[in-house]
C-alpha cells in the first residue's frame, strides 16, 4: 500500500498504525483530533499531519481532499478513530449522539467521500475499519461502546456484501484489550472489564503488524487475539449459554464492587 490515511493516529493502535506504514516505504497521512498529536507523529515517521474530527463530515472530506490531493490517491484507508465511555441506559443522550457520531457515522462519512472517488477508479482499494471484539460480542460496563460496535461492525459487513465485487476490499479489525489510553483509562477508572481485558491485552505495534499480515490477503475479519473466533463461534451457535457466561461475570462484577 503506496498511500494511506490513518485516522486515530495521534497515538495507540493508529499511531502504531502509522509507523508501521511508513517503515514499509508507504506515504501516509495521519489525523487525530488533538493537532499537537497528529504533528507529532507525522514528524517522527515523515507523514503528512492533516488534524480533524473524524465525526464532523466536513472535517473527513477536507481530509480526503488534503490526501488526494497531496499524494495523488488514496491506496489504503484505515478509520480508526474511535471512543469508549462507561455507562448503561441512563447514560445521558449528548454523550449516545457523541458516541454513535465517532464509531459509527465517522466510517459514513468516509465512504461518502471516498468510494466515489474509488469506484470512478475501478482499481482494487481497502478500507480497514477498526471496530473491536466489542463489535463481534459485547463489553460489560458500557452500553454506548457496545451498542455503536456493533453498528460499526454491521456497517462494515454491509459495505463488503456491497462492493467486493467492484474491487473494494473491506476489513474489520476486531482486538480484544489493546494497551492503549483508553484501556488505560478504563483501568484506573475501575472498570471490572478494562481490568479483564488487561490481562491478555496486545500491544498496539502487535496489533498493527497483524493488520498488515492480514492485508496480505482478503479475509473479512481481523482477530489479533486468536480467542475471539472463539468465542464468537460460541455466542453464534448458543447464545443462552453465552449470555448466561457474560451475566455471570457481570455478577461477579458486581460482587467485587460491594
């Protein structure tokens, strides 16, 4: 892949995204909303810093504009921008709108923009989604992450069964725990799930360099961690015993917390 755009990439599995392109000889382009970390990273791997939020339409297509523009096409784009917030069913409704903008309408605003340009093309392209295990089975604690996951993940596979035909490859990328901020975060917060997850998380170069073993070929799902076939294998073909397995931890969850 010649020329890539990253959004997310200010640190985390797109920073480690970003390099790893880079070291491959790619150009790439790298967003995140904080400025001084898209900088950042752009200085250290000689990319192109073209800062922005991934969930304002306006700022996806300047962003495609900018790196058309400046590398005369886009090979590769990876949306990876995304945002975790605890929470449950009164979670107030500004922070489901903020949560659904960036893990789902974000990736919308991408294609809006970018399969035109593609399709018009008519050569093979790829776009790798991040969405997370969360998108493929859930995560306890909070309802916004899981729920827009999922739509993620739904949206992804809607754009596959669409385009593959027309030369579009389309990729989840589906990681368990990452050490990143946000699983940080979720760990000093007190998150029983962050906490969980924390003991078998990757680091995010691990993860980038199972993304690019997997754009060696076409498979729809990116699994970094091997269990989570696994355990997608089982919520598919019982899902009583496997939700009754994920209350069961919730329990626990709970117990811990009294």
């Amino acid at each position: 892949m010649k020329r890539v755009v990253v959004t997310g990439a200010g640190g985390g599995i797109g920073a480690a995204l970003a390099r790893r392109f880079a070291a491959e000889g790619a150009e790439v382009v790298v967003n995140d909303v904080d400025p001084a970390a898209a900088e950042a990273v752009a200085s250290e791997i000689g990319g192109l810093p073209v800062p922005g939020d991934a969930a304002n339409e306006q700022d996806t297509q300047r962003l495609i504009d900018t790196a058309w523009a400046e590398l005369g096409g886009i090979d590769l784009f990876c949306a990876n921008a995304g945002v975790l917030t605890a929470g449950d069913e009164n979670t107030p409704d500004d922070v489901w709108t903020r949560d659904f903008a960036v893990n789902v309408m974000s990736h919308v605003y991408v294609t809006r923009a970018l399969l035109p340009r593609w399709l018009d093309q008519g050569e093979p392209k790829r776009l790798v989604i991040t969405v997370s295990a969360a998108g493929l089975l859930s995560l306890l604690g909070s309802a916004p992450y899981a729920v827009t996951k999922h739509a993620a993940l739904a949206y992804a596979e809607w754009l596959r069964a669409t385009y593959h035909h027309r030369g579009i490859t389309v990729q989840a990328l589906c990681p368990q725990g990452v050490r990143t901020d946000m699983l940080t975060r979720g760990s000093a917060r007190g998150s029983a799930s962050a906490a969980l997850l924390a003991e078998s998380a990757l680091e995010p170069d691990v993860v980038a360099a199972k993304v690019g073993e997997a754009l060696q070929g076409d498979s729809f799902l990116i699994l970094p961690h091997a269990e989570v076939a696994e355990f997608y294998q089982l919520r598919a073909a019982d899902p009583d015993r496997w939700l009754g397995g994920m209350n069961k931890m919730q329990r626990a969850f709970e117990g811990e917390a009294r």
